[in-house]
C-alpha cells in the first residue's frame, strides 16, 4: 500500500516535472511522428498537445526534409546522444533558433527520440551582435590608410595589425622589433629608445621618428605614435601604435637641400639653358593657385578683384582646360562669403532626373529610391558661393526653376510643398557660346541675362604665351616631387617648342604633358618625348577648327594613348585631370565612339 502511495506520488511529480522543464520535450518515433509535447513545447510552438502529437516533427522544424530526418534518425540510433542547432517554427509562422538534445530510447518494444528543445533566441542574438561589433571594429581597423598595430607588453608579438601595415596575415609570429628601427641602429630596446620600453618605463603616450620594414624589407621612414592600454589590474598589457608615412617628407627635405647646394654651383650658370628653380611666381594679386604674369590675364584678374566684393552673379566664359573652376574659386575665396562654403555643380554629368534633386534637394518617398531626406547643393551653400560649372549644359526644363531661385531665392525640395529661402550668390561657367544656344532655343534667355550680370572671359592659352614659361615651371615642380624625380633644368628649345604650340587643350592640356615629360626624364633635364607630332605646323595651321573640334580631336589623341581606356590609373580621364563620368559625357556630346 505505502509502495503504491510512493509510485503514484513519483509519477505525479516526474510528470509535474516533465510538463514545467523549461525546454520543450518530445517523443519522437522512427518516421518523425510526435507521440508526446509537453506544455512548454505547447506553449512555445503556440500549438496544442493533441495538435503536437498529431503532428510530424518535420513540420514545426523547417530546416528538415525527410531525408534529412532519415539521416539524423540513423546518427541518433547509433550515437545514442545527439545534439543539433536547427530552427523551429511557431503555429503563427515565426521562425526562432533552437539547440536540440535528441537521447535514443526503447520503450514498449518501440525505439523513440526522446528530445528536449531549447530556445536559444537571445544567444543567437548576442552571438549576431558580437560579431556586428568585431566586424564594425575590424573594419574601422582595416579603413586607416596608416599602419595600425597591437602589441603584446610582455613579449612584443604583435597581436594585431592592419591591412596598411602589411603584416595582418603574421600577427603573433613576429615582434615590433623586427618591423621598426632607427636608421643607424636596430630596435633591440638597448642601443635606442623602443617606444614599447618607452612607455613600459613612463607609462605615457610616446612618439618617435623611425624606419619601418615591409615583409619584403622595403624600408620607408615612419612617424610612430604609441599609447599604452592597461588590464583590470592597471598593469599594461598591451602597447597601441599607429605609423604616419613621412618618407615624402623626408625626401623633399633632403631635395631641398640637394637643390640650394646645386643653386650655389648653378648661380650664373645659364648656357642655352632655363634654370627653373625659383618659388611660384604669381601675379600682384596673390590669388591661390592662379599662375600668371601676361598683360592679357592680369586684366581678367583685375576684373576678378573688381567684383569679388559685390554680390552679383559672375559668368566665366572660355575654351575647355583654361581654369574656369580656378578662376570660380579665387572670386569666391576674396569675397565677403570666403568663410561659407564654395559649393560646386557639374550640369555636365550629372543625369537630367538627378540635377533637380541634387540642386534643390528631395523628401523621403518623393520618387523611387528617395530613402530618406537629401538636402540639395542650394541648401548646402545659403550664405555662401554655388557654383554651377558648364551651365550651357543644364536641361531647359531646370533652367526655369533655376531662374526662379536667381530671382526670388526661394525653392521647394521635392516632394515637399514648403517653401525655403536662400541667400546664395552665383557663379556659373561655360565653354558654351550661350548666344548660340538662345538661338538654337537650347537655352533661355531670361536666364542668360540673370547670370550675365558680370562676364568674365578667360583667355586661351595661345594668347597668353608669355605666362608658358611660369606655368611649365610649376608643373615641373608639382610633378617632380609626385614621381620621385629630382628635375631641374627645362632646356631652352623645349621651352620654344611649347610657346610656338597652338594648345587646343590648354592649361590642361601643357600640364599633362608636363606630368608625363617627368614621368619619362630619367636625369635632372626634363624630357618632354614624343609630343611633338601634335604641335606639327599642319596642326597649329589649323585656325578654322572650331573650339569644339579642337576637344574632340585632343580626347581623341588622348584616348588613342591610352588604348581607349577611359578610367582608372593609366585611364584618359587621368591624362586629361577630369572625373571619369565627366569624360564620358563630353565625349557622348562629342559623339566621339570607338571605330570597331
């Protein structure tokens, strides 16, 4: 009797238990038939017991076939124990992760899965999270274009480096010892000061000058910041260091002082030879960048200081490659508004279904792809300068919106039905002849008079060939010191040879063929190659060309160069300084199309 008392107490008790385990329990036969749930499986499934046991284990786990469950049934018979991560679906739909603990079981003559199911939601969660923040972290690591470094305090492995440094791939199996060291000693911590010593010792951030050593023992001298990180215990751990690249630094200090040596030897030394190693030469008006000393461009730049102090719209006209953009930038950098923003637009390559948006801006949900709210480059420049490069380009249909903001300075963004003032002065350019264009009803008129209030026209560069000298000698300069060279002398019959070129492409145009001239000299003597059958009398005899033919047959040139290559390093948009997309449009308005 006491016996029976006790059985049925511990049948009532394991069965209590069984129904209130926090996972989900399951009888599974051999073809994958529920023949037992309890509550929590009940619960959680969103199912009923007598659903559950009506039901196949395949259908609240949808990551199993039936030939998987073939499978698995054959793995736990044999195991025994099995322990699988798969996902289990909810009488609603939903899908959530679960670790299930499958035992093989007889009973009754029948084999059974007796199988307990854990909802493990919140550690795929954390787990997910964890990988987000790493991935985040990692890839924050791998953006610096500096070399980045974690080092071991106690045994100096690097235990971290980054895509820049080289050595992401060795981290543990070398030491900082064996990437850095000074340039007359190595860094053994002994005979120099290691920053790891450093701040072992001081427990301070340290900064110092050293050469670093690529896996392929390149050396290159390095500017080394190091911070120390400390354990729980506020003892350090580990060392942080990140590298500044100062070898160009270095080196242009060290052709400086190779350069005023060689001035002293060079001093009255000018056989048949231009010795270019004087400072930039600019005009009285000291504008940035802007190189000249012709009679026919300082009137240009006496316009510039003329009306850089007013408000009114400035229009630049001339050829393609004259520096239009440069030209933008001085009235604005001289004005009242240098301390706002110079905003630029290319009407040129910019799609006509973006220029709207881009000028005036969009809500989100204003047209397909409209994500989020964008603020336009009106917006961007209130109180400043936009400037609106090849204006003669912009669509007719924006020319009346655009004249309106002239006009009144207010807009609408896309999309939105509010209306917004702006304070912005107008700078436009163009190689276009807008007259023309009126004409041929390609542009507004109203708009061109709007713009027109103050005209400036630059000069070609065949008209200003006194400025050729100055001009090659800053590009020699800038481009010497890009490549490596260490160029002084400009011969005499290049520079005559350059100032008798008609130059279609202008500035642009000398300035790429000054970049590839260094590019190609192999001594201290520019080289200017084999240019010269572009400057032939029958090309410079052509007057009659059009400004349009003369681009279309310098892109030409370039593209032939370049083997039709339009993008990247040894692309035509390199040759050329432009932007890619920028290239591709003039030479879709060009219709210039490579001959098959």
């Amino acid at each position: 009797m006491t016996r029976g008392i006790l059985s049925s107490k511990f049948l009532e008790l394991a069965g209590f238990t069984i129904e209130n385990l926090p996972g989900a329990v399951f009888w599974i036969d051999s073809k994958g038939d529920m023949e037992f749930a309890n509550a929590t499986a009940s619960k959680r499934l969103g199912f009923s017991v007598e659903e559950l046991t009506s039901m196949s284990f395949l259908d609240i786990c949808p990551d199993l076939s039936g030939k998987d469950w073939n499978g698995l049934w054959g793995k736990i018979r044999t195991e025994k124990v099995v322990n699988i991560e798969t996902s289990h679906k909810r009488k609603s739909g939903e899908i959530f992760p679960v670790l299930i603990k499958s035992n093989f079981v007889k009973f009754q003559g029948k084999e059974y899965s007796v199988s307990v199911a854990l909802d493990i939601s919140k550690r795929v969660k954390a787990e997910k999270s964890i990988r987000a923040r790493n991935k985040l972290l990692n890839d924050t690591i791998n953006s610096l274009t500096h070399p980045f470094y974690v080092i071991d305090a106690k045994n100096y492995n690097i235990i971290l480096a980054n895509k820049a440094s080289g050595f992401n791939n060795f981290k543990g199996r070398i030491t900082c010892h064996e990437l850095t060291h000074a340039s007359d000693k190595p860094c053994d911590g002994k005979n120099h000061i290691c920053p790891v010593e450093e701040i072992k010792r001081t427990d301070k951030p340290y900064t110092v000058e050293h050469i670093h050593k690529d896996m392929d023992g390149n050396e290159a001298y390095f500017e080394v910041h190091a911070y120390p990180i400390h354990n729980s215990n506020g003892e350090i751990e580990n060392i942080i260091e990140y590298s500044i690249d100062i070898t160009d630094r270095k080196k242009a200090d060290d052709d400086l002082r190779k350069a005023l040596q060689e001035v002293k030897h060079l001093k009255n030394q000018l056989e048949a030879e231009n010795v270019y190693l004087q400072d930039e030469i600019k005009t009285d008006h000291n504008f940035e960048e802007i190189i000249s000393k012709s009679k026919e461009f300082n009137e240009v730049l006496n316009q510039v200081q003329q009306v850089a102090s007013t408000e009114a719209s400035v229009l630049i006209l001339g050829e393609t490659g004259t520096g239009k953009e440069l030209l933008a930038r001085a009235v604005h950098n001289i004005s009242k508004r240098r301390h706002r923003p110079l905003v630029k637009v290319n009407c040129a390559t910019l799609p006509a279904n973006l220029i709207e948006s881009e000028l005036f801006g969009h809500e989100k949900g204003a047209f397909t792809g409209a994500h989020s709210r964008k603020i336009g480059r009106f917006e961007l420049a209130n109180k400043g300068t936009l400037f609106l490069d090849e204006i003669g380009d912009l669509p007719l249909e924006l020319q009346t919106k655009l004249l309106r903001v002239l006009q009144e300075g207010e807009f609408e963004r896309l999309g939105s039905s509010q209306t917004m003032k702006v304070d912005v002065r107008i700078i436009a350019a163009t190689n276009v002849k807008l007259e023309e264009a009126i004409d041929e009803k390609k542009f507004r008129s109203d708009l061109y008079y709007r713009l027109n209030v103050f005209p400036i026209t630059i000069p070609p560069l065949r008209k200003r060939r006194d400025d050729i000298p100055i001009l090659v000698n800053h590009f020699v300069k800038k481009y010497a010191l890009k490549n490596g060279k260490n160029i002084r002398i400009v011969p005499q019959r290049a520079i005559n040879a350059l100032k008798t070129y008609d130059w279609p492409g202008n500035i642009r145009e000398l300035e790429n063929i000054i970049e590839r001239g260094t590019i190609i000299s192999q001594g201290d003597q520019l080289e200017l190659g084999d240019w010269m059958p572009s400057s032939s009398p029958s090309r410079i005899g052509h007057k009659s060309l059009a400004l349009r033919d003369h681009e279309k047959e310098h892109i030409l040139e370039i593209l032939e160069m370049t083997a039709w290559r339009v993008s990247g390093e040894q692309g035509a948009a390199k040759v050329l300084d432009m932007k890619a997309t920028t290239l591709e449009a003039r030479m879709k308005k060009l219709g210039i199309v490579r001959k098959k």
